[in-house]
C-alpha cells in the first residue's frame, strides 16, 4: 500500500508542479511554508485514515447488519456499471456535503476540521493537510450508505480515485474558472472560496463534486472575477505536523474565521495564520 502511495505522489509531483507553475494564479515557491508539514500528512495521515475507516467500519457491520438486505444488495449490484456509479456518485456526493457541513458547524468536529483551514498557502500538497479523525468521520459517512446498498467494490474504487484526485486539483494553485461550468462540476475557483479569509464566504461552498448541492441548500459562494486575498482562520494552529494532530485535542479551537479585513491590516496586527497570496 505505501508502495502505491509513494508511486501517486510521484505521479501528482510530476504532473502539478509544472502545472502550478504555467497557469499559477498567484506566484510562490514550491517549496512554500508548510510544505514538509504537509507532505508528513500525505503519506502518514492517509494510513492512519485507512486504519481509521477500516476500524470503524468493523464496528458498524457488526452493529448495523440488521440494515443490510443481501436482496437488495444482489439488486444493485446487478445494475450496469455505469448506473451503479452515477447512483454511488449522488448518494456520496450528499453525505460528504452533510459531512462537510457537519464538520464546520459541530464545535467538536470543528476541532478536527480546523486543521485543515490553517491552510496560508494554496497548491496541489495543500489537499493532504487533513485531520485523521476528520478524514475518518467524513469517509465514513460517505462510504457506509454505499456499503449498506451493496455497490461493488469496482464502484467504490473508480469513485474513490476520482475524488482523491479532484481533491489535488480543486486546492491547486492555478486560474483556470471554467465558464458556466464552474456552477455544475466542483473547480479551483468554487474550492478557494470555501477557505477565503471574507466574512461573505465562510461555511460556504460545502460540496465535493457539485456545487449544485450549495445551490440547493444556500450556501454557494462564487462571487464574478475576483478571486480570495488570503486564507486561513483567526485562530493560531501549530506550524508541524505533531503539533496539528495534537491540536485539537489540547484546546478547543474557535469557530472564527479570518475576516478580509485581516489580509490588509498592518503587519504586527495580523492573525497568525493570515497569507496574503494564494495557497494550494
């Protein structure tokens, strides 16, 4: 599994750094701060979230088996492949935008969650900055309706891949909007206002894939031809990775958010996890 992992980093390396560089939206160094932190979560965080879901969903098979109908299960699975995703896609694309809401709106989950929202510089490896046990509460939710309906492992592996993916490119550091489309499928533009530090746009922009879903429930935020300042929370996270993952656990971080108006107050005034420029 490591093997595998080590084999996609390689891949996302090689593919977006380059990327960032032509169509960067804002100019930083690769190498931006933070970058050893997060490379720490893209290879130990995702085995302890593997661990992670693999352990809760041993407990809920053994607690929620009243709910699993091998019929029904047989029926799904007998569905072509093609509808079996789309139907997995819907059905997981609603939990990961409850989920999400969840963790933003849930002080306890937002101890977790918080994490990843000390977020100063946008790219590619920013998407790894992630909580285990925030990562593990939202797969879960995800996963576990798929599960019980019984999609095949196919089903699970191609949806899974696709979202690990988009993750990357939804955090990268570049300006592509994408037209009339940006209002259907999940871009770059959608993801950065989800962390912008503006008042107008916090818990906002909840959805994974489709930015349909924050439509539907009021929380879309894609303000015409600007792009965020800065990024971040108004509460100080740990610069390294032990101090992140014990973060949440040693105070209950405050669900504030950076205000825009931080982004443009004097230097020695400033929240600590403010960047002015762009950040994945």
């Amino acid at each position: 599994m490591q093997h595998n992992v080590f084999a996609a980093f390689v891949i996302v390396l090689v593919v977006f750094v380059p990327f960032e560089r032509l169509f960067a939206l804002r100019r930083q160094r690769v190498f931006r701060k933070g970058w050893l932190t997060d490379l720490a979560h893209f290879f130990v965080s995702y085995f302890l979230v593997q661990v992670g879901v693999f352990l809760v969903f041993v407990v809920l098979t053994l607690l929620l088996g009243w709910a699993v109908s091998p019929g029904f299960q047989a029926s799904v699975a007998a569905q072509p492949g093609w509808l079996q995703f789309l139907e997995a896609f819907l059905i997981a694309e609603v939990a990961f935008y409850l989920a999400h809401r969840l963790s933003h709106e849930v002080p306890f989950l937002w101890r977790f969650h918080s994490v990843h929202h000390s977020i100063e510089e946008m790219d590619w490896l920013a998407s790894a900055r992630i909580h285990p046990v925030d990562q593990v509460f939202v797969k879960s939710m995800m996963i576990l309706p798929l599960y019980v309906m019984g999609f095949t492992e196919q089903t699970f592996g191609v949806y899974l891949a696709l979202t690990a993916l988009q993750a990357i490119f939804v955090h990268a550091n570049v300006r592509f909007r994408f037209g009339p489309l940006r209002w259907v499928f999940s871009t770059p533009e959608f993801h950065h206002w989800h962390h912008a530090a503006e008042t107008q746009a916090h818990d906002k922009n909840y959805a994974g894939q489709l930015p349909l879903l924050d439509l539907l429930f009021g929380t879309l935020y894609m303000p015409k031809h600007r792009m965020p300042e800065s990024y971040g929370i108004a509460e100080p996270v740990p610069s390294n990775y032990l101090g992140q993952m014990a973060y949440p656990f040693r105070r209950r971080p405050s669900r504030r958010r950076l205000d825009s108006s931080a982004a443009t107050a004097p230097q020695e005034t400033r929240p600590t996890n403010v960047a002015v420029g762009h950040q994945i």
